[in-house]
C-alpha cells in the first residue's frame, strides 16, 4: 500500500521548482490558440492545507512557497507573477494558507477549448481531489495506477499536448519504471511533452532516471535542475530535477532567465540552477 503522502511536502522548493517549470510550458502550449490535454499522471490532492499539522509538522513550505510568496509584490519575472497569482487565488485575504497542487495549478491555466485528465491511485487523495476540483466539464478524474491507465488513454482525441510524471519514488525501482513508462507513452503519442520529476538526493538514484532516457530513443530531452544544498552533508533531498521531452523551442533560455533568481531567493548564497540537454535538439525539431 503506497504511504506517500503530499501533505507534508506541499509547497517546499522542489513543488516551487516543478510548478514554475509546469507554467512555462502551460505558456509554451497556449501561444497557439489550438487545443492542448494535460494528463497529470499522479495528481495528488490538488490542494494543500499549510496550517494542517502534515505541513506545519515538517514545515517543508517555509523553505519553498515561503519566501516567494514575500516577494510576491515584486516578482522577477511574468511567469513568476503568473504563478504566484495562481497561489493567490486560494488566498484571497493575502495570507499564505493554502497551495495549489498541479491540478488546481492546471485548473486556473487551462483554456475553454483544452482538457485534462488526471490520475491518481491513492483513495483518500483521489476523495479530496475529486472535492478540489469540483464541476469541470473539461477536466476528467480517473482512479487509476497510471503504470496501466497512461498508455489506455494515450493518444487523447486532442492531440497535442503535456504529461506530467511525478511519483513520489517509494522504492527505487520508480526511478526505472517512469523511464519505461514515458518511453511507452511516447510511442503511442510521440508529439506530446513528457515532464518528469526526479529528486536529486546523495544516493544519485536519479542516474538510472536519466541512463534509460538518453538511450530511450526519444528527442529533445532537457534537464533543469534547481538545487538548495550541494548535496555533502548526506541529509535528504538537496535538489529538484525535471526531464522534459519533447521540449518547446525556446524553453531552454526561458527557464535560464527565470529560475536563478527564486533559487537564490529559495536559499540565498547557496541557491542553485543547472540547465542542460540530455538528448540534443537538432535542427528543424518543434514541438507544436
Ligand atoms: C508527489 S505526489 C503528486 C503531487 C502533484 N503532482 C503536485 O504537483 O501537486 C505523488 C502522488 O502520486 C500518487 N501515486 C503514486 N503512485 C501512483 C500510481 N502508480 N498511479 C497514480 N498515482 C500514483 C500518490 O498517491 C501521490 O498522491
């Protein structure tokens, strides 16, 4: 039985890092007026609850959200500010209380014309995400292990469009698996984007991660990784990390721009970001 649970997690630097890079390619996709799916293959429970005692307990938010949110008058750049909107939308008398999960995140960022389908395996989670989001003709909950449902409902009538992958990598052999599973996806949908997050933790698991995406045979693979920590002193998560296939022309110096800042305002002196191609974009390669 899984026991992750995001509640305690909610909004810490790694949620910051992956929501920003979640909006730049919500950005990427509506500059074309076409419609998009979003499929988030484990949604969570859409919302978070700061005061409750998960996220006091570990207080993981303050080193996250936290500080950003303190900076929200000014932000350094209009994907910031688009984000930080969307955390201010669930706080409407300015307090910082409650934090989006990407469902809510894509809730407020989808079009009329686009969709989303969003997987989640976890009963409880499942209740308070179908609560989360309410009525919304364009959004579908499924109760569903994405290792099986990912590949039944790929490719969607529409046919472009983003899959993000972020599981909570319980035991090792995750890091492996979302590897077979993007690769499998992508066979079946080869033009969506696949966004996959991956800790960077002292084990290093996420090499496996990485090893069995360049060899995977898929295009355009970049890596941004945001780090709080150099990773030495061997006490857990020091960093955040994404692959994103298929990756829109252009992202690469848009998160560039964006992301050194919050991680210098994450963790001031010792914030971090690196930027890099996995699988090199060659000419004439565009995700539309
Ligand atoms: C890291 S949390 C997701 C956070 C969410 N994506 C966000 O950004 O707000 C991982 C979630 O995946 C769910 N999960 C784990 N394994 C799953 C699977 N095989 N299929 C679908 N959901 C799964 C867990 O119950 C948990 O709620």
């Amino acid at each position: 039985m899984l026991s992750y649970q995001h509640e305690y997690h909610a909004g810490n630097f790694a949620d910051v890092h992956k929501h920003l890079c979640l909006r730049v390619l919500f950005e990427a996709l509506c500059r074309k007026d076409k419609p998009f799916c979003y499929i988030d293959c484990h949604a969570g429970a859409g919302r978070y609850d700061l005061g409750g005692p998960e996220a006091r307990k570990t207080a993981e938010y303050t080193g996250g959200i936290g500080p950003l949110w303190e900076c929200r008058t000014q932000p350094a750049s209009g994907t910031v500010a688009a984000y930080l909107d969307a955390v201010a939308r669930l706080n409407p008398d300015g307090e910082l209380r409650y934090y989006p999960g990407s469902p809510a995140l894509a809730q407020q960022w989808l079009r009329p014309q686009d969709r989303a389908l969003l997987l989640e395996l976890h009963p409880q989670a499942q209740q308070r995400l179908k609560q989360n989001v309410g009525e919304d003709s364009r959004i579908s909950v499924h109760t569903r292990d994405c290792y099986e449902g990912l590949t039944a409902l790929v490719p969607p009538p529409i046919r472009r469009g983003l899959v993000l992958l972020d599981p909570s990598y319980e035991v090792k052999q995750e890091y492996r698996q979302i590897a077979a599973l993007a690769v499998c996806a992508h066979k079946r949908w080869a033009n969506a984007i696949y966004a996959i997050w991956y800790p960077l933790l002292p084990a290093a698991r996420q090499r496996a991660l990485l090893a069995a995406l360049e060899q995977s045979g898929m295009p355009r693979i970049l890596l941004t990784e945001l780090t709080v920590a150099d990773g030495t002193d061997q006490s857990g998560m020091y960093g955040s990390g994404m692959a994103i296939v298929n990756a829109p022309w252009q992202i690469d110096n848009t998160l560039a721009a964006l992301l050194p800042a919050v991680a210098n305002r994450l963790a001031p002196g010792r914030g971090a970001t690196e930027l890099r191609w996995l699988v090199e974009a060659s000419a004439g390669q565009a995700t539309g």
